[in-house]
C-alpha cells in the first residue's frame, strides 16, 4: 500500500468519524429539543433555576470536602489520641481488679465509656456503609496511631461509635459519642440549602410572572386583532422591549384601521357614484316603454347592479362590522331553512356550545355563499357544525358532481369559473367562495374543500373561538 493510499484511507476514517459525532450531535440535540420546555415562562425559570442548583451542589461538594472532611479527620484523630492514651495507661500502670478507676478516668474526663472483653469475642469485620467519612477517617488514624487489630461499628448505634482493639490478654471495647468525632451538623446544612433555594426560586418566580404578563397581554390583543375582534384597554406594559412591541403592535393596528377606513370610504363613494348611474338607466329605460329590446337592457342593468354590489362586498369584506356572542346553532338552522324554501333536501345539526364570537353578518354571508354554492349544484345538502374549547368547525356537504382535487385551491381565485361553474355566485362573478375564504380568514380561520360523504363536495370553515 502507497503512502497516497494511507492518507486516502486515513481521510476517510476521519470524515466518517466526524460523521458519526455529527449524527450522535443532531440526536442529542433532537432529544434535548424535545426535553425541553416550549413556554417562554418555563424555560426563563430553568435558566434561572438551573445554575442555583448547579451553584449549590458545587458549595454542597465543596463544604463537604473542605470543610467537614477536615473537621471530622481533627476530631477523628483527637478521639484515638484519647483511646491510644488510654491505652498506654493501661499498659503501663499497674489497674484494680476490675479496672474501675481507670473506667472513671475514661468516662469523667475523656467522654469515654471503657470495658474489657475475652480476647475470643472480638466479632469478624462487619459490613462497610456505602459511603460514611467517619469510617474512612476512623480507620485510618487507628492503623496510624495505634497499629493493632481493631473493629469499629460507625452504624449499629445512631450516637455512638463503638471502637474494639486487641490487646495482649483482652480486647478493650470503648464507646464514644459520634459527635465527638465526627462534624454531624449536615440537617443544618441541607436547611439553609433549601431555605435559600426556595427564597430565590420564590423570588424568581414573582419577578418572571410579572414580566411575562405583558407578553401573554400582547399575544391575546394580537390574536383579538387577527379574528376581527376589538382590543379594549390595551397599553404598552412590562420591561421596555415589551413596551417596544406593544407600541409597535398598537402603530401597526392604527394603520391597518386606517387604510380600511380609507378604502371604505373610497368604495362608498364609487358605490354611490355608480348606482346614481345605474338609476338614472332604470328611469331613462322607464320612460322608453316596453319593447323586447327594453326588456334585454333592463336584465343587463339589474345584473349589472347585483355584480356592482358583489364587487363592493368583496372590495369591502365587512371590515366595518363589530364581532359580538352569535348563536350557531340558530344560524345552521336558518341556512337550513331558506336551503328547504328553494326546494332542497337539506338537514342541519350543531354539537357544542352555540354561541361564538364572530361578526354576525359577515359570518352569516360565508356560510350562506357555501350552501348556495352547494344548492346551486346538488339537491341534497348536509350542514354540520361543532365547537369545542379551541375551534369553530362548520362543514357543507353536498351530492352534486364535485371539483377536482387539483382545483379546489384555483377555485378560492376571485373571477375565476370552472366549466361546471361550482364556484359561480347568483350573480355570475366568480366572487362567492373568495368572499367566504376572506371572510372566514379575517376571522383568523379558513375555508377547505375536500370529497363528502354524500358523494359530491365538502367545504369545511374553520374558525378559533
């Protein structure tokens, strides 16, 4: 093999292993991803809370490792000092019987309760504690200070230490307050752990929610905005970017109210201007007399009028109409109603709470260009509505011929006919599934179209609550 062909492979065991941390990378952050809290409120008190802890436990390892492995080896030591004391006293002094003042001398001035056992009693080392610094320390200083056989028990009695070393002829068994030798005030420790940690998650908690309330504030009066719906009593509030954004939400309201006053009263003015026109053809075509050819002109006229005024109703959209508690229910059964007057099979029902929020008229007029889209087309027709805690859901199903999948986008075009003509309006504009979709957008919802059950189409608006 080339030095070329070992470079070459080398190269490739590095592109691959980059490749396999790179993919290992995109899984740890898809996991994290979907870990990780979704709410602004959230995530705000994890950046807060997460370093407290981190913080804490670092004092915690520290306080530990510093502070009471020092402490407790002192006092460890001290304790076996005592005990090696002791035992050079009574290795070198000549004791009583039953060495009752050297048991005095042990308990009144070490703190020390002393006897003596049988050298056959001494017990087999015991079971060690997962983790116990006392023990540890304990063992150490015995083998370093006193270099005999020993067993000590740091666990059997909550207060105390029992300590058993082998002498020449006994086994001297003593026990000591484990206060004596270990640092025991952890439940103090642990309690101003958790003391400051719930002052600062408590405080952290206040402070968060109160900035986050003019957020959630602005949010609401910007759906309220997007459904057509007034936004009462609304200012700028919290930190200044949020009042940034609030300020530039209410600029951005003020303008588009603005350019829709403006074109409002541009459309009155022009709807004003041609049906003075229009009028002024009916009472000229009036004073003609009837003939064929004045009939001719009065339909052109009329239809003239009506696709004048579809065109002002698509212009204009309604936008001046306030949103105001409107009951479904008795609008799915008026639609129902006049569908029947004009001789169509029709059934209607409704699920959920009736009433919704919603500018009356508009909404009326979009549902009511659907069903006459679908009667127009079809001889049966099903209305159903629903509503739930989030959405206001209203489908039209009809038996008729339907439109083709890849059209049902192209029919929403103002203007635009279809050789079946589903999405005609009575006037003939091609206008009457572009106001419903606009109408049901300015709501802050939308209008699909799909296959029915019936067999023909379904025509579904959806609009939040």
């Amino acid at each position: 093999m080339t030095s070329l062909d070992i470079g070459i492979a080398a190269i490739r065991s590095i592109r691959t292993a980059a490749t396999r941390v790179g993919d290992a990378w995109r899984r740890m952050s898809r996991w994290l991803n979907s870990v990780m809290p979704k709410g602004l409120y959230a995530r705000a008190l994890l950046i807060i809370i997460l370093p407290m802890v981190i913080l804490q436990s670092v004092v915690a390892f520290v306080f530990m490792e510093r502070h009471w492995n020092l402490v407790t080896r002192r006092l460890s030591a001290g304790v076996v000092q005592d005990i090696a004391a002791l035992i050079d006293v009574y290795r070198g002094y000549p004791q009583d019987a039953d060495n009752a003042q050297f048991k005095r001398i042990a308990q009144d001035r070490l703190g020390l309760a002393v006897d003596f056992l049988p050298v056959s009693e001494m017990p087999p080392p015991g079971q060690k504690p997962f983790f116990s610094l006392l023990d540890q320390t304990l063992s150490v200083e015995l083998r370093k200070q006193i270099s005999r056989p020993f067993w000590i028990d740091t666990v059997g009695k909550s207060t105390l230490v029992e300590i058993r070393i082998q002498l020449d002829n006994t086994v001297m068994r003593v026990f000591a307050r484990r206060g004596a030798a270990y640092a025991s005030n952890s439940e103090i420790f642990l309690l101003w752990m958790v003391g400051t940690s719930a002052v600062l998650l408590s405080v952290a908690i206040v402070f968060l929610r109160n900035q986050i309330r003019p957020i959630l504030r602005l949010a609401d009066a910007a759906e309220s905005f997007g459904k057509g719906r007034e936004v009462p009593n609304f200012r700028p509030r919290g930190a200044r970017e949020v009042r940034r954004a609030a300020q530039a939400f209410i600029e951005m309201k003020s303008r588009v109210e603005r350019t829709i006053e403006q074109r409002t009263t541009m459309l009155a003015g022009v709807s004003h201007d041609l049906r003075t026109i229009l009028t002024r053809f009916k009472l000229e075509l009036a004073l003609i007399g009837d003939s064929p050819e004045v009939e001719g002109m009065k339909k052109d006229v009329d239809e003239m009028g009506r696709m004048l005024e579809a065109y002002l109703a698509f212009a204009r959209g309604d936008f001046g109409e306030q949103s105001e508690p409107t009951d479904m229910a008795a609008f799915v059964e008026e639609l129902k109603t006049d569908a029947e007057r004009q001789g169509h099979k029709t059934s209607a029902v409704f699920h959920g709470p009736p009433l919704v929020t919603v500018r009356p008229a508009a909404f009326k007029r979009c549902l009511a260009n659907l069903v006459s889209n679908a009667a127009r087309h079809a001889p049966s027709i099903s209305i159903t509505g629903h509503r739930d805690h989030r959405w206001l859901t209203v489908t039209v199903d009809d038996d008729g011929p339907g439109i083709a999948a890849d059209m049902r986008e192209e029919v929403f075009k103002p203007f635009l006919r279809l050789d079946d003509a589903r999405n005609q309006d009575e006037g003939g504009t091609g206008l009457g599934l572009a106001i419903a979709r606009d109408i049901a957008r300015s709501h802050g919802g939308d209008i699909t179209l799909g296959d029915s059950p019936l067999g023909g189409l379904r025509a579904t608006v959806r609009v939040p609550v």
